[in-house]
C-alpha cells in the first residue's frame, strides 16, 4: 500500500492541498498566492513546478502553525496544520521530485533527481529564509494598508527573487539520466559540462563501497552513492566549486565515477 501511495504520490498532496483551503478563512492575500502556486505546481509537472513547490509550500504550512495559538489550538485547525504538514513531507520526498523532473523528459529518457551537496545545503536554507522573510514582511505591510512600505519591501522581494531563484531552480535540473544511448550526468551546478557515459564504455555500475576510489561527483552528500566503472577514461570538467570541494583540478581524466541519485537502487530497474 505504501509502495502504491509512493507511486501516485502526486494526489495525496494535492487532496491534502485542497483540504487546508476547504477549511481556511483567516490566510492573507500573500498567503493564498502561495496556496495558490503550490496548488498548481502538483497539477503541471515540470522541473520548475518542484522549484516552485518546494520554495512556497513551507511559507504556508508556517503560516497555519503561526495562527494556531489565536484559534486556541481548536480540532479543525489543527487537523488542517496536519494536513499541510503531511502534504510538505510528501512533497520533500525523493518519489515527489523524481516524478516532476521526470514529467519535463523528452522521449525515451528516464531521469533521476540527484541528491543537493551538503555544501549548498546551508546557503540554500539562507537563501529562502531571506526570500521567505522579505515576502511574509511585505505581505503584513499591505494587511496593515501600509502601501509604501509593502512597496518598498515588495522591491526588495523581486530584486532577491530574480537574481537568486534561478541559482535554487538549478538544484531541480540536476540529474542522471538513462538514453538509449547509455547515461548522462546533466548537473550544471558541479559539472563544467554534461557528461554521456554511452552503454559500451560501462563495465559495472554498483552502490559503491566504503572503500572507493572513484572520483567524487556528487559534491559529498548524504546516503550511498553510485560507482560507475568504465572500461576507458573519460575526461570530466569540473565546475570551480567542485574543484574546491574535492581538492582537485578543474578537468580530470578517469575510469569510476560516483553519483548520487535521490533513489539509487531505482536505477537498476530502469
């Protein structure tokens, strides 16, 4: 059953999405534009839907918990902080990312969502802490009829989205990918350029073990990564902030390669 639900992961959030608006009467006009951009990135999936998504969704569910204390922690506000709650671990899911990027494949490819960096992991949290703030700010401005001053923050919201939601939509177009052709590594964030390792060149392809020598391209992050061996070497171009992480140069010339998928062992069943 878990297995079925994880499959079709998409409706449960959007019911659960439903049900926190069927029984909301206090979210603000900022708040039901976040509603809103939630409600439809679980309809139309796309990589930019999980940016969107995952961006927006945790503003709301802090929204209905901040309210909870002035409605006297009643049934039906609770059960709907649950439903949000329930719906923002669904969508955090590695099942809830691969089916979005999957959705924006073309043709035959099979695409898997790689794991963030653990060095990004902290200036990504920053960077939508600043944007959430500067959004929920703006928001109470104009709640209080303060036009001026929601204008103004409102400026500074823009100017801060548009110059960094294109570097957070980037984590949500890093991926590998299974061709015809054999696999790719499609991460513009660590890789200079894409990679195509084709079918013939692949000797092995495991859950690589502790003691590796494979060349890191995951940018060190949680959970087991995969270990691609070939039977020639390959040139890889690093980006400047991989060469910093893993101590090395910019280009290199190898024959295993680590990767981290979000579902490893899926890629076997591909």
């Amino acid at each position: 059953m878990i297995q079925r639900l994880l499959t079709h992961i998409a409706w449960p959030v959007r019911v659960l999405w439903i049900f926190v608006a069927l029984f909301q009467q206090s979210f603000s006009v900022g708040t039901w534009m976040l509603w809103t951009v939630v409600a439809l990135s679980t309809w139309i999936l796309h990589p930019i839907s999980l940016t969107a998504v995952r961006l927006s969704s945790p503003v709301v569910f802090i929204s209905l918990i901040a309210q909870l204390p002035s409605e006297e922690f009643g049934v039906l506000p609770v059960a709907v902080a649950t439903a949000a709650l329930v719906a923002l671990l669904l969508i955090y899911t590695s099942d809830f990312g691969n089916i979005q990027v999957q959705a924006g494949a073309y043709g035959n490819e099979r695409r898997f969502l790689l794991r963030i960096p653990v060095s990004l992991a902290l200036p990504t949290l920053l960077t939508w802490i600043l944007l959430s703030a500067l959004f929920v700010v703006a928001d109470s401005l104009f709640a209080k009829e303060l036009w001026v001053g929601g204008s103004v923050v409102s400026l500074f919201f823009a100017t801060t989205l548009w110059k960094f939601a294109p570097k957070l939509h980037r984590l949500s177009l890093r991926w590998l990918v299974r061709v015809p052709a054999g696999w790719v590594i499609h991460d513009g964030v660590l890789l200079a350029e894409n990679l195509l390792v084709r079918s013939h060149n692949v000797v092995s392809l495991r859950l690589a073990p502790a003691d590796t020598e494979a060349i890191d391209l995951s940018g060190m992050t949680y959970g087991i990564p995969l270990e691609i061996s070939l039977r020639e070497m390959t040139d890889v171009r690093l980006t400047p902030l991989l060469s910093k992480v893993t101590k090395t140069v910019d280009a290199l010339h190898t024959k295993q390669l680590l990767v981290a998928p979000s579902q490893a062992q899926s890629v076997f069943n591909t």
